[in-house]
C-alpha cells in the first residue's frame, strides 16, 4: 500500500534538494536554515545579509502561495508553552553548536558523504527518538 | 543576480518544505516516534532531497557557481564533541516539537501562536549560544588557574 502522503514528501524532498543545487551552483552556498538564519541574527553573516534575507523570504512566501490550494493546515503544534520555549531554546542552540541543521547536515552533507554531516545526521535522529521515549512514553508530557 | 537565486532556492526549500508535509508537527514526530505509530514519510522527503543534491555536488566539481567564486571545500574540521553535543541538544528538541529550523521559518505565517512562540525561542537560543559557550570556558579558564 502507497500512502499518498509518501509520495508527496517525495515531491517535497525533490524541491528541497532543488533549492539546495540552485544555491550551490548559483551562489557556491551551502543550503542550511540554521546557519542562513543564525548568521543573520547574530551578526556574523552581516556581509551576506541581502542573500540571506533573500532567501528566507523564498522559504516564507511560497508557502504563504501554495495555502489557498490546501485550505487550513492544521500542524499539530503542542499548546505547552514550556514544551515549545524549551523545544526553541535547544534548537537554536544545538544547532549553531553543531553548525548545521537537517538541511545543511542532513541534504547537503550527506549528499557529498561528509563524515560530519553523517555523525550530526545519525546524533540527532537518535536523540529525537530519545526524547521522544522519554517525554512522550515515559513522562507522558509531549 | 545573487539575491535572485537565493530568493527562487529559498522558494524551491519552502515549497519542498510545505507539500512534504514536513511543517506538520505531527508528521515529523511520528517519524523520530519509533516506539509509536511510526510514520515513514519523512525518509521518502530525505531521499527524494538528496537525489537532486548528489547530482549537484557532481556538477559543482567541474563548475563554478553561476555568480562566481567557489564551490565550499569539504570540511576541514573532523566529527568533534561540538558537533555530536550540538547535534544532541538540537535532536532533543527537535523530538519535543517536531520543528526544525526549516519548516519553524516555512509556518511563520500559517502555523499559529505556537510555531511563533518556537521561532522566537530558537532565535533566542542562536543568539544566546556565544554567551553560553564564552561563559563556559571563562568558568574553566577559572577552574584552571
């Protein structure tokens, strides 16, 4: 049985990918959404600033143009404000410690076999599971 | 010519991002939810992203991108504890959400109160990281001397 829901994340994961080669083979960048960001916010992308902010419009306003298509989307978001701040926080962090996220480690590093992209890739699919046997079987919370 | 190709991959990212379903937290979550009702369909949106990219690293060896300069080198600095415990606090929450920094930015404008609350909070941590990490080796420069 194919669930239409495998297929359209396919479709999605190939547009991803495709924005990844654009912004390598046009920009000679690395697609990654911490690091775009978190440059942007900490100051330490200010030369790059307009390709930054570029960027991250294309991110904001495609979906803002696909929406009337689907209507409402619920995302299923958890309404427990120490859940979500806490979440935040460790995302923030985490992924500027580490320098990279599921785009820049996940797609573009494991797509050319970094070893670094790899390890972050397989630390935070397994700490994601973690937390979820501990939160959501053990605790019962999220 | 720069700010428009990042603008056309920032919308190819957020379109992947908003019809793979992958801004649905719940999606996400029943992926990384092993011991639950697990959801595969976030391995077809990592596959089907990393056939277009290993296609572009191939063409980036014998190319220069479009607007000049160079493809980035490989990494130089090995897999180190900085990048295994960042990649741990980030799984973490990316389990207790269902957010990662991609989709937090795609949702900003359709997700709700509670996606905006995250992003602020992720925000909040990429400018906090550089207090904490001077902090921490100020305590043990301390704890050394």
């Amino acid at each position: 049985m194919i669930d239409p829901d495998w297929i359209w994340g396919l479709v999605g994961g190939v547009l991803i990918g495709l924005g990844g080669a654009v912004y390598l083979l046009g920009n000679g960048r690395i697609m990654g959404a911490s690091g775009i960001l978190g440059g942007l916010v900490d100051g330490s992308g200010r030369r790059s600033a307009g390709e930054r902010l570029a960027f991250l419009a294309g991110v904001v306003l495609l979906p803002v143009l696909l929406l009337p298509l689907y209507g409402t989307v619920d995302t299923h978001i958890t309404e427990n404000a120490v859940v979500l701040i806490a979440g935040g926080l460790l995302v923030g962090l985490g992924t500027r410690l580490a320098n990279g996220c599921t785009s820049g480690h996940g797609v573009c590093g494991m797509s050319r076999l970094s070893a670094r992209g790899i390890a972050a890739t397989v630390v935070y699919l397994a700490a994601g599971g973690l937390a979820l046997l501990i939160f959501r079987h053990g605790l019962g919370v999220v | 010519m720069r700010i428009l190709l990042a603008l056309v991959a920032g919308g190819l990212f957020g379109a992947g991002l908003f019809v793979s379903g992958m801004t649905d937290t719940a999606k996400v979550q029943g992926w990384l939810d092993v011991f639950g009702n697990w959801d595969p369909t976030l391995a077809f949106v990592l596959g089907g992203a990393l056939l277009p990219m290993a296609v572009a690293w191939r063409l980036a060896r014998a190319h220069r991108p479009v607007v000049g300069g160079e493809i980035p080198q490989p990494p130089t600095s090995p897999v180190d504890a900085r990048l295994l415990a960042g990649s741990a606090l980030f799984g973490a929450g990316w389990g207790l959400v269902g957010l990662c920094p991609g989709p937090a930015i795609a949702s900003l404008t359709y997700g709700g109160t509670g996606h905006i609350v995250f992003f602020v909070a992720m925000v909040a941590g990429m400018i906090l990281l550089p207090l904490v990490t001077r902090a921490a080796a100020r305590r043990s420069t301390v704890a050394a001397e």
